[in-house]
C-alpha cells in the first residue's frame, strides 16, 4: 500500500493535529462507524470531554484491530462535538494518539445533542491497509 500524506502550500496550514488530506493506492477501507465516549459497558466514560475522546479513539482502536488494523491506518475522521470551544482540549488528547507523520484528513463539527443526553463527542473514521492483508 502507498500512502502519501498532503500538505499544499495554496491552504491555511491546519490548526490542528489533521493533514490537508491523505492520498493511498492499493488500499482496502476499513469504515468505523461513529463512537461515542463509552466504556465496554455502555456507560459515557466520564463527564469531561479529555476523557470522552480518549474512550472515543479507544472504541475505533478496538474496532480496527477486529480487522488487523490499528490508529495508525486511519485515513479520515469526522468528529462531532457539542462545544467548539473544547477544540484545544480534543487535539491534545488526539495527538497521543494521531502521530505527526500519519495524520489523517479531518472534519470537525459542533451540534446539539447526540443520541445519548451525556455524550460531549463522536468519532468515526477510514482506514487503509495494504490491499493483501485480509484476516481470516
């Protein structure tokens, strides 16, 4: 698999821990569905949102490796947020997780509530991994 991080000189350098977009050839997707902050056991993981997007990207790690994948492969997320304000406090937790030289592409976007009343943050993300590694 080719994958190849972009970066164009034309845009506003992102302000956050996302790359303008990510470019892959002989690639299979892998598609998360979006992940609340909650534990194993459907439980919100906690009232703040550090802790919310924590579980959040722990979720996704727990589905990719379902699959043989893991954070590192993923492409793309979309994040929906209650409060933009929490953009900082979000990008801190991403950044143990999204290393500088693998960010994926990024939407973020505030909206008024989600499905459970307590949830502060949801994330679904793409990954890519090399179109011959199919697990059993």
């Amino acid at each position: 698999m080719i994958r190849k991080t972009l970066k164009s000189d034309k845009v506003s350098q992102p302000s956050g821990v996302f790359s303008h977009g990510v470019s892959v050839a002989n690639a299979r997707l892998i598609f998360v569905s979006g992940m609340l902050g909650r534990d194993a056991t459907g439980r919100i993981a906690g009232p703040d949102i550090r802790t919310q997007t924590h579980q959040a990207l722990r979720n996704i790690q727990a589905v990719l490796e379902t699959d043989g994948a893991n954070l590192a492969d993923v492409i793309k997320v979309t994040v929906y947020i209650r409060d933009m304000s929490q953009f900082a406090a979000i990008h801190e937790v991403r950044a143990q997780y999204f290393k500088a030289d693998r960010l994926p592409a990024s939407t973020m976007v505030e909206i008024s509530r989600f499905t459970e009343p307590d949830a502060l943050i949801e994330i679904e993300a793409v990954a890519a991994v090399p179109a011959a590694s199919v697990p059993n």
